[in-house]
C-alpha cells in the first residue's frame, strides 16, 4: 500500500501552490458562469453533456473534498488557493457539492459563505431549485447536511487517529449539540459562542484536542 501511495501522481503547480484537478484541466477554454446564475437546471443540460465536459469547470467539490479528507496534508494557505480558484468555476450542478464548500469555508473563517453553503445544503430538497425532487430525495446531501454541521461548524477531524474540534458556530446560533461514536467510545460535544464543552458517555478515557489543545475525558 506504501508503495502505491508514494507512485500516485500528484498534479501541483508548484509557481501557485495549486493542486490540478486533471492534467488537461488547464488546457480546457473558460466559460463565463455569470451568464448562467439563473439557470433552473443543471449546466450540462443546458449546454450538452460532451461540450460542459470539455470546459474549465467542475460540477463539485473535487480537489476541495480532497483536501477535506487528507486535511493534515495541506497547509491553511494550499487549501485557501484552491478554494479561491476552484469554488467560483464550480456549478454545483451535484448535490454533494454545496457541504464541501461549507466545511471548507468554515475552516477558512468565511462564516458567510459557509452559512450560505449550508442553507443550500440542507435546504437542497425543500427549494427544489432545480426541479428533482418529485424524483426522491438527495439521501447522500443528507448525510452532507450532517457533516456540514459537525465537520463544518463543529470542526471535528480525526488525524493520525486522534479526535480534534475546532468549532466555528454561527452568530445566530446559541448551541450546537451531537454525539459521536469512536472506537468503542460515545462522546457528547456541546459547543457555544464562549465555551465548547466535551463528556464521554460511555467507553474508556481518552485525549482529544481542542483548538489544538490536549484535553482528556
């Protein structure tokens, strides 16, 4: 597995600390978004499905969900460059775009836009902006709701196998309140404006970080 790890090809512009979507992204003409904010459907549809795919566009979060996973592999000034070149020739046109964009904001402190993102979120269904939902709900934005939340203004993470929060909440937000399961233990994290707040529930004790700080339940 080290070995597959270490011969994955990396496409980083190294000139702009950017991390490439594909090797023939760049090549791809760009395409003026602003005359398209008021579609009421998908892009692809709009223009064709060969044709969209051969622009400077991206239907979703893709190197920005990569470096949501991979968080401790990207520094705050990686992450930010690509969340300013990415996000603003991203169509959202996939349901599982807007709660990337929310965690992702959040962590580099654009409350505003995080709010907006997870309005679009959770609300994917109910506005029905783009006319789908007599087909079913969006269950995977569901669930991107849910990380919106404890991802997001929570700020939970695991790296290197240990749990951090690092909270952002809304300032129209008095509490935010969850339980999570990690091996073998259950944890109920409380978190408002001045305070964030940790109990293990159940399960052994444990270390856990906050704001980088150690703490142990």
């Amino acid at each position: 597995m080290e070995e597959v790890s270490n011969n994955i090809y990396k496409n980083w512009d190294k000139s702009r600390e950017l991390l490439i979507q594909d090797d023939a992204f760049m090549d791809y003409p760009e395409i003026d978004m602003e005359k398209y904010a008021d579609r009421t459907m998908p892009l692809l549809e709009i223009i064709g499905y060969e044709r969209v795919m051969r622009y400077r566009i991206l239907r979703q979060a893709d190197v920005l969900l990569l470096m949501y996973l991979l968080n401790d592999k990207f520094d705050k000034t990686q992450k930010l460059t690509a969340y300013n070149f990415y996000e603003p020739i991203t169509t959202h046109d996939s349901s599982l775009s807007f709660n990337t964009h929310c965690i992702m904001a959040v962590e580099l402190g654009m409350k505003e836009k995080a709010v907006d993102y997870f309005f679009k979120t959770c609300r994917l269904d109910l506005d029905d902006e783009q006319d789908t939902a007599a087909s079913g709900l969006h269950g995977a934005s569901l669930g991107g709701t849910w990380q919106a939340v404890v991802n997001g203004f929570g700020g939970l993470r695991v790296i290197e196998g240990q749990l951090h929060l690092a909270p952002i909440i809304p300032e129209k937000w008095k509490k935010l309140s969850f339980n999570i399961h990690f091996n073998g233990r259950l944890i109920g994290i409380s978190i408002t404006e001045k305070a964030t707040e940790v109990k293990l529930i159940s399960g052994d004790g444990i270390e856990l970080f906050i704001n980088r700080n150690s703490v142990k339940i």
